[in-house]
C-alpha cells in the first residue's frame, strides 16, 4: 500500500504540538510495517539546519494559485524508512513562526494546490492521500472539484484526521476563485459554507473519503454542541465515516529503562530507579526531598485548554496540604503572572520554571508520583501517556482522549486495573476531589499506589498498534 501523509508540520523538522508528533511517528511505524509511506510538508525556513545540510533538490516548477503564477521547489530526504517531500517557496513559508498570519488562507491554498498539481511528477502516486486538519482540509475537495476530470486521481482514496476541530480555517468566500480557481457553486449551495465563510474543516469532512479523530471519545463528543465548535451537526450527518483513533507515543524515545535523559533507570518490576528520581528532582529544584510527601508534576502550555485557570483557583486549597508540586511551561501571561504568584508564596512546596527543556520534562515525567492534567478537553493527550510509561500517575478531567486511557481509582469502588485519577465535571470541586484522592494514597496507601503504577506501565500506548488501526481504515478504503 502506498500512503502520502500531507500536514503542516512534522518532527523533528518543525512542530507546534500533536499533529508535528503525529506526522512523524504514525508514518515512520508504517513504512516499519512494509508500506510505502511518503509525507509531504511546507519547506520552512525555520528548520534546523542540520536538515536543510542532507535534503537534496528534486525538481522546480509553477503553480496557479488563481491568476498567480508561483514557484514551488521540490525538495527530498529518504529518513528512517519514509520519504520526505518539502515544497519551497520563500514568500509563503520564509518566516519566523508556522501560523498566524493574514494570509495564512493563500498559504495553504498554495499548498494544497501544489500537492496535487505536482504529484505526477513526485514518482510517488498514492494509494491513500492522508489529510491533516485544515490546512490540508481542502484537498480532498481539490480531487473531486478541480482535479476530477483527470484520470490520474480517480482512484486516490482519502482520509482527513480532526487533531483539535477548535481551528477550521474560515476563510473569505472569494478564496474559491480567486485562489483555488473554481467556481461559487459549492460556497452558494452551503457545502463548504459556514457562516459567512469558506470553511477548509468542513470542506474536508464532506469531500474525504473517510473522517477520523484521534480518540474513540472525542469522535464522540465533536458530534455535540459542547465540543464540536459549530460542525457538530456536520459531523452526525456524515458519522457513518467518522471514527476515532488514539495517537501513540515513540517507545523508543520514552522508555524508563534506557530514556538517555535521566539519570537513573527502572521498570515495572524494580521502582527503586523511580525513587531515585524523585528524590534528585526535589534536589534539582530546591524541595526538600521527602520520600513520603506527594510530588505533582505539570509539564504544559499553561492555557484555557488545558485547564490552568481552573488549577490556579485551587492552588490556595492544594498548597494549603502537605505537597509538593513542580510546573514546567509557558502560556498566557495572566495563567503565568498568577502561578509565579504562588511559587513565590510557597517556595517550599512549588517550584516553576517558565520555559520548556526536554531534559527537564522527561526528568518530571520519572520522577513525581502524580501528573496534573485537567484539561477543559482534550483530542487525545500524549503528556498523560508519557507520565504512565514512567509510571507517573495522571489526575485529568475525564473528557477526549484523557476519558479512553486514564481508568480512574475512585475510594469505596472496584479498581482493579485503575492507572490514575480522574473527575467528571470541569469545576473547582472536582479538581479538588480528585487531587484529594490521589494525595491521600500516597501517603496512606504506598502498596496501592505502586498497583497503580505497574498497571499505568503496562498499558500499550506504542504506534505499532496504533498503525495497525490506521492501516484497518486504508484497507476498508480501498475495498470500497
């Protein structure tokens, strides 16, 4: 089978978040798994150079975008099994940051519209074209609606994967002429309408051949009003192709008994590396170190999203405790003006640092016993999956992605298998609870604690099942 992967981003060249993590690692266990598997991405002037030293010119050529005639250099590298494919141009992509300009609409326009123009020239046709968020959203409709006379796509399948449904690239109207070339019709009849806008997230949940979403649970709830930032009722007309797919975490990267960023290693069958840990992460920061004490961890954009308005509200109630908590992160200058507040009102059971170090991460992720992550929702998470691979307990509001992977221990209930916390209803109640349950077996309950944590480590959260799912999905696409 042969798959090309289109996204904005991709690690380790350039990445804001999940969909960069993603796109490296769902097409790298692909192509580990016998398929020809090539991704193709913006060429970015920010990528380190490193890369740019070993990617080898391909061919060049001109893309329409509307009545402009724009250069687009085709660029290669052949890296762990996948082939890459940057398409360049300066004007679009020579900038400081991947998002968040005017015309970010053109930018990916020219993208879109450069991926399937160029593609009979890339050697590389596909079986399956996989889409990624909005900013790829339009190509699927591109194969129907502009591409569709052509023979040479016929028989492209495709699937559009929702990472977070929150950013649909609403656009102006005049972006179907005036840059992809096509007609109104499809703007004047409501297909990829939304509002007064042309809407890339939607065009791409009606034209792909299949929509999945990156947790059973979030496919769930972005098919309600709550959660699915207006395309809800989009998303239960067409739910007989939606379907949701947890993301995985590399294994190899994060692994307790090789990760080269820790000092000290250990397993689900001897913790004592685990204490150790905890001990030189209280070292590190400046607590005191305290075998007994509950030591949180936060590792985050502290944002909306994920729930920090709702942690800063608690914090006079948790400091209050006998707990340490340490927080590693940047986000919004109110979130971070009100934990450094606090961090320096109790310097000796909260440490912050505003920032965000690989090393220190994976040293937080080993060392604590619990990891806050209440977010407000959540597509899927990594960060709680990473906790548990060290055998770091997550508290999360049981929404997304946190719901499928984190079975919550509640006090009085059957626990068997339980690998962390949890609470149900987004308020400061709830976040109380479920850090009171968590604390409180730590330090009464150390032999229930360690249950938990040998059953979090067990848990299979690696791409290789993962792909296999996907490659399920290419398969029903195709014998379709």
């Amino acid at each position: 089978m042969k798959i090309l992967f289109a996204a904005a981003e991709a690690a380790p060249f350039f990445k804001t978040g999940g969909l960069g993590d993603v796109a490296y690692a769902l097409p790298k266990e692909l192509a580990r798994q016998g398929h020809e598997v090539a991704v193709i991405l913006p060429y970015f002037s920010k990528m380190p150079e490193r890369f740019k030293e070993v990617i080898a010119d391909d061919f060049y050529d001109f893309v329409q975008v509307g009545w402009r005639r724009q250069y687009v250099g085709v660029k290669k590298l052949k890296q762990e099994g996948v082939l890459y494919y940057f398409l360049d141009n300066e004007f679009y992509f020579g900038r400081h940051e991947l998002y968040g300009y005017y015309d970010d609409g053109e930018r990916w326009a020219f993208f879109s519209l450069a991926v399937l123009a160029l593609m009979k020239q890339l050697a590389f046709k596909p079986d399956v074209l996989h889409v990624n968020d909005f900013h790829t959203a339009m190509m699927p409709f591109l194969l129907k609606e502009k591409f569709g006379g052509d023979p040479y796509y016929d028989s492209i399948k495709t699937i559009l994967t929702i990472h977070n449904i929150e950013f649909q690239g609403a656009m102006d109207p005049n972006v179907l002429p005036d840059l992809f070339g096509v007609g109104m019709e499809r703007f004047y009849d409501g297909t990829v309408r939304m509002g007064s806008a042309v809407n890339f997230l939607k065009a791409g949940i009606f034209y792909a051949d299949l929509v999945n979403t990156v947790s059973p649970t979030y496919a769930k709830e972005i098919q309600t009003p709550a959660f699915g930032w207006g395309l809800d009722g989009i998303l239960r007309l067409v739910d007989f192709k939606l379907s949701g797919i947890l993301n995985g975490i590399d294994y190899t990267v994060n692994n307790p008994e090789t990760d080269p960023k820790l000092p000290e290693h250990f397993s689900s069958k001897n913790l004592a590396g685990k204490a150790r840990l905890k001990a030189a992460l209280q070292k590190k920061v400046g607590l005191p170190v305290d075998k007994q004490v509950p030591l949180i961890g936060i590792v985050s954009r502290l944002t909306l999203q994920k729930g920090f308005d709702l942690v800063l509200q608690n914090l006079p109630i948790l400091l209050a405790q006998d707990v340490q908590l340490v927080v590693l992160g940047t986000g919004m200058p109110e979130l971070e003006h009100g934990f450094s507040y606090y961090a320096e009102k109790y310097p000796e059971k909260f440490k912050l640092n505003l920032a965000f170090d690989v090393r220190f991460a994976q040293e937080i992720y080993a060392g604590a016993d619990l990891f806050l992550m209440p977010s407000a929702f959540e597509p899927c998470g990594l960060s709680q999956m990473i906790a548990m691979r060290y055998g770091t307990l997550p508290i999360v509001h049981a929404v997304g992605g946190l719901k499928d992977t984190v079975k919550g221990f509640h006090p009085h209930q059957e626990n068997t298998g339980a690998t962390g916390f949890s609470f149900e209803v987004f308020n400061e109640e709830g976040l109380n609870y479920a850090l009171n349950v968590a604390t409180n077996l730590v330090w009464n309950d150390p032999a229930s604690i360690v249950t938990l944590q040998k059953n979090a480590m067990a848990q299979d959260f690696s791409w290789e099942s993962k792909a296999a799912l996907y490659i399920d999905l290419y398969q029903q696409l195709l014998h379709n």
